[in-house]
C-alpha cells in the first residue's frame, strides 16, 4: 500500500505525525522529529502546564514538570528528553496537554480536534493516493487494451 509522502524528506508521513500543508501538499513540521510539539500545543504547555508536572518517563517511572524536559538540542531544536535515561517524551507530553485539566475545556476541545482534522488529512490523504493509484493502473489496463485491439484490427484505408 502506498502512502502520502513528505515533500522535503520524502518519508512516509504518519497520521501521529506533526504536519504542516500548503499548495495542496502535506510535510512535516520537522523531518528529523516528525512528531514534535506544534507551536500551538508548546505555547498551551507554557501558558496552562508549566507549573505542574506533564511528562512521565515508562523507563524510569520518573515524572517531570515541563522546565525539567524540555531543552534545545545542538541544532537549536527543542527536545523533550528524560533528565535520567534521555527516553524522549514528546508522546508522554502531548498525552498530557490533551487531557490536562488546567486547559479551559473549550482550549482543550480546539486543540483536541484542531489534532483530529490533522490526523484525518493525512488519511483522507493516503485514501485519495491509493484511489489515484488505482485509476492510473485502470487507465493504462485500458490503454494497453486499446492498444492490443489496434495492432489486431486489420488497417482500413481511406481512399
């Protein structure tokens, strides 16, 4: 089964991923982190859950407030890390921003849904990719017939 591909790195881009869209096309927010944190979704961690603990680490059953993970990489990208074993916990955080009860529960339903019209993008995305997939095979089977019938056919002139 083919599927939608990101336009800068060419990878196959997930429903969970971070995505950004224009001219019609689909990317990632970042190809070397596909799911990182949106602007949106680190702006509502700032404002609503830097004061409180938003991160659990499953290797090390450590929990974290948001200064203690979060971190800018060599490259000047943000990471979300375990201080401890380094286990990144972007999952574990957007986890939390969508259930946190700090969130007004009218924030809380946008940015729920504002992430559930992204992930029915990129499927309605892979479903139109696969019709499309499958009405260029339709149409060079009949082009190929076409084809066929017309090497078979004997030539007629016009005279």
């Amino acid at each position: 089964q083919q599927t939608a591909t990101c336009r800068e790195c060419s990878r196959t881009i997930s429903p969970e991923d971070t995505i950004v869209f224009g001219d019609g096309l689909l990317g990632h927010l970042d190809c070397r982190r596909p799911r990182v944190l949106s602007a949106e979704e680190r702006t509502l961690l700032f404002i609503y859950c830097r004061d409180h603990q938003v991160a659990e680490c499953v290797r090390c059953t450590r929990r974290f407030p948001l200064r203690e993970v979060a971190s800018l990489d060599s490259f000047g990208i943000r990471t979300y890390g375990c201080g401890w074993c380094h286990t990144d916990l972007t999952d574990s955080i957007r986890e939390h921003l969508y259930g946190c009860a700090m969130l007004p529960i009218a924030i809380r339903r946008i940015a729920q849904a504002a992430r559930e019209a992204a992930r029915s993008l990129v499927k309605q995305s892979h479903q139109l990719h696969d019709a499309a997939d499958v009405a260029v095979r339709e149409a060079q089977a009949t082009l190929h017939a076409l084809r066929n019938a017309m090497r078979q056919s004997p030539l007629k002139r016009r005279e």
